[in-house]
C-alpha cells in the first residue's frame, strides 16, 4: 500500500470548512484514498473513499488531484463533534479480488473545532 | 454502525490468565478482523477472518489466537496475557461498497493486564 502524509494538527473553527490534506505521490493506478476518523475512546469511524473522481456524502467530500498524487478531505461545516483524529488511507481493492486485506492506520491529522 | 459489538468492553485482569474477547455481528459480513491500538503505533492488525473456519494472522499474532464457528462470532483470545498486552481492542468488519470496500469498527475493549 501507499505510503501517506498528513499534517500532525489542524484546528478549524466551528461553521467554518476543514480542509485536511493528505499526500500519497506513490499511489499506484488501483489504489484508492480512504478517510477515517477516529473520535476519542471510539472506534474509527469511516468517512468517504475515492478512486480518481471528486466524492460527495453526507458527512464530506473528498477531492483528489488529477494526478493522485494528493487528497483534501472537506468538511464542509466543521461542529466541535468533528474534533477527532483523521486518517488518510492509500490501498488497492476491487469488488472482484475478495480480498481481505486490512486498513494500516498511521498516525493522522488531529482535527481540533474550535468555538 | 454495522451491527457490531464488541464483550467485554472494559476487562483488568493479571499477567499470565487467558482471556477471550468476542465480537458480535448481525449482518452476515463475510470479513471480520482483530486491531490493536497502542500510542504511538496507530492500528494494528492482530488477526483476521474471511469465514467460518477461516483465519489468517495479521502483523502483530503472537500470543493471540481467534475463532470462528459461526459467521456472527470472531473470538481473540489472549492464551497468557502480558503486560504488553494492554491495548484497546476493535473489532471491525468489511462491506462491499459500489466501489471498494469500507471497513467499519465496533466500539473497542479497553484490555489492562497488570
């Protein structure tokens, strides 16, 4: 899997978008961008993943750059419920393989909301 | 939430007991896997299941076994629990999405063996 990179800490103000980056320059063609979060003494939560195409759900969108070489994760109005650390995620999986590989988490961006 | 629990959610117990810890699942999911999670180290992968009768070792296995008769049922048991084995415990499962996977968590065991 890809090796990722995102900032330690981030802080953002409550209304406003958090916009947290992550770096992936070795991604390879059928890898996708997975988001975590994890809200802390909670399990991790899954936000949105992506292949090449921009993402939008509920919870967030999910931009990659043309080349994939790079990611932001938006949310678009940041609530102090949004503090949490997040994890940027670079793996290969299809519907086809049926694999059961698992997510290495590491160390993430630490997004803290403030009021 | 995926229909995901995790027994018991806290435990304390001493160097050298067994201890068993049991995810539950409703949904019928095929995937199910065993993390760790310690500071500094993120998640871990300690085992992992792809059906009934079906496992795998992760990257951190020794000193943990698990098992799975039934589809609902992953069990992690710690044989003679350590000190180093203290850690907070997830559960998760994989469900097959429109594209890829996504992977969801049960609410953790916090483990302290003294």
């Amino acid at each position: 899997d890809a090796k990722t990179t995102q900032p330690p800490s981030m802080d953002c103000a409550e209304g406003r978008a958090a916009n947290l980056p992550c770096n992936h320059s070795t991604i390879s063609g059928n890898e996708y961008v997975y988001w975590y979060r994890q809200i802390h003494s909670q399990g991790p939560q899954y936000i949105i993943h992506g292949l090449k195409n921009n993402e939008t759900n509920e919870m967030a969108s999910l931009i990659i750059t043309e080349d994939r070489k790079s990611s932001t994760l938006i949310l678009p109005h940041a609530t102090l419920r949004d503090t949490a650390v997040y994890y940027c995620i670079v793996r290969a999986d299809t519907i086809s393989s049926g694999s059961a590989r698992q997510l290495t988490f590491g160390s993430g961006t630490q997004l803290t909301v403030l009021p | 939430d995926a229909g995901i629990t995790q027994s018991p959610r806290h435990k304390v117990t001493e160097t050298g007991t067994p201890v068993t810890l049991r995810c539950h699942q409703t949904e019928n999911h095929r995937y199910m896997y065993w993390y760790r999670q310690d500071p500094g180290h993120g998640l871990r992968l300690i085992h992992y299941s792809y059906g009934v009768k079906d496992t795998d070792k992760g990257e951190v296995s020794d000193g943990y076994s698990v098992s799975r008769s039934k589809t609902e049922d992953f069990l992690l048991t710690l044989e003679s629990a350590t000190s180093s084995q203290t850690s907070v415990y997830f559960c998760a499962i994989k469900e097959l999405a429109s594209e890829g996977y996504e992977q969801f968590f049960g609410p953790g065991t916090r483990l302290t063996v003294l």
